[in-house]
C-alpha cells in the first residue's frame, strides 16, 4: 500500500525496535533476570552457607528490614558522590581548556596533574584525614581527586581533536579566537567531555566508598566494613547492589543530558 495518497500523506507505523530506548530497558531487565536466576540456581544446588552466598530473597528481605539503616547511610554517601562529582567538573572543564589555549600551563601544569594522576588514591586517603580531620570534606576530596582525571583528559582530548582544515578555514574567515572556541572547538569537544563524565561518575562512587573506608561512622562504605566484620553477607549484598543501581541511575543521567545538549552528533543519530 503506498505511503502517499492524494491529497493527504498517510504516515507510517511507528515499529517497537530493541535498539530503542525501551527495548534497552527490556535488555537490561532480561540481564538482572538471567543473574538473578543463576544466583538463585547455585544457592539451590551449592547450598552454600548464608555468611558465604545468602540467597536472593535473603538478600531482599534482609533489604526491607534494614531500609532505614540503609537509607539514613544512603544519604552520607549520595552527598559525597554528587558533591565530588561536581566538584571535579567545575574544575577539570575550565583546567582543560587553559591547558589548549595557555602553552605554559600544557607545558608545566598538565605534567603535573598527569604524574598526581600516578599516585593510588588509597594512599591519599589517610593523608586527607591528617591534614582535613574527619567529616564530609576529605571524603568528598577523596572522590574529587578520582573523578578528576578523566573530565580533564576528555576535554583536552576533545578540544584538540578539531580537524586542521577547519582551523585554517576559521582563519581564512578571520575568525576571532573566542568565535573559534564557541562555535567550532567547545561543540567539537562536548562528546569527548561527556564521555569523560561517564567514566567519572563510576569513579565518583568508588572514591565516595574508599573515603568512607579510610574515615568515617556513616556511609555505605561504613556500612560494608561493619558488615564484614560480623559477616553480615546480607547487608553486604544490599550495599553492593544499591550502589550499582545509584551508578546505573548517575550514567543515565549523564547519558539523558548528552543526548539533550549533543542531539546533532552521530553517536546520538539512529
């Protein structure tokens, strides 16, 4: 049947594709299912002890008994990821950008930051404790400095990634330095940058859970290191699957606001 008849267009179905937004919903639920299932056929089978691999409904239940303890720690934890987070965007976006456009600062600075980079996290960690004492800002420095590092080497990669043909059609154009910025290097850029905010968000959770290891009495992290000590397996489990679903929840958060400021790139076109 044609598409087009006189006078009126007809328009086409719209068709349920897996590539789309609720078809990868459909995805990842299938994935939980299948773990879910093998998880449970290996307690079934294995009858392992609890302390050792607790079953998934043990887990669950274990899970709404503790809801306000978990919550309560929760909130610790989620102010030291966002805050962190941020922090480490406000930072490394405008240091990205003065390491393309200030030589001295590429030449002196970057090394710097890259050889910091090199130094475990995990050894900073008490050292933050010494100089800062303890509380919320060496944990969210903590997870700062972890999610750092990829922000800044996204944007400068990003920044410097802009073709050599369209540098000098800028110039044959007498384009000004700041136009260049604005309207070709920074939207050139912005994939890579979003990408590097990704990658961080995982990092911030990690840095975030490794904080509250070092210092702290609250906290997910807090609440791990208690549970292994009395080999809550249980609680352990909750923890664990919590920060997954709050990392998942930060990338598509991340993901969504890409897709809303990065529209026309041909990682967001299908």
């Amino acid at each position: 049947m044609a598409d087009i008849e006189i006078g009126r267009i007809r328009a086409r179905p719209r068709r349920f594709r897996l590539d789309s937004g609720a078809g990868n919903v459909l995805w990842a639920l299938a994935a939980a299912a299948l773990v879910i299932a093998l998880w449970s056929a290996t307690v079934a089978i294995l009858r392992p002890p609890t302390y050792i691999l607790p079953a998934p409904w043990t887990v669950i239940e274990k899970t709404w008994v503790d809801r306000g303890l978990l919550a309560s720690n929760g909130v610790t934890t989620m102010i030291e990821i966002i805050v962190g987070l941020v922090i480490s965007i406000v930072i490394a976006i405008p240091l990205g950008i003065a390491v393309v456009a200030i030589q001295p600062v590429r030449k002196i600075v970057y090394p710097i930051i890259v050889a910091f980079n090199a130094i475990p996290k995990v050894a900073l960690a008490p050292l933050f404790v010494v100089w800062l004492g303890y509380g919320y800002l060496p944990r969210i420095l903590i997870t700062a400095s972890i999610a750092f590092f990829p922000i800044l080497v996204s944007t400068v990669g990003g920044l410097m990634s802009l073709e050599p043909d369209f540098l000098r059609l800028a110039r044959v154009l007498q384009a000004r330095e700041s136009q260049l910025f604005l309207r070709m290097r920074l939207p050139n850029a912005l994939p890579a940058i979003f990408s590097g905010i990704k990658v961080a968000t995982s990092l911030a959770v990690i840095g975030a859970i490794i904080g509250e290891f070092v210092a702290s009495d609250s906290g997910w992290g807090y609440l791990l290191v208690q549970a292994s000590g009395t080999l809550d397996t249980a609680i352990m489990f909750s923890v664990v699957i919590i920060l997954l679903l709050v990392t998942t929840a930060l990338f598509g958060v991340v993901a969504l606001s890409e897709r809303l400021m990065v529209s026309w790139h041909a990682s967001q076109r299908r």
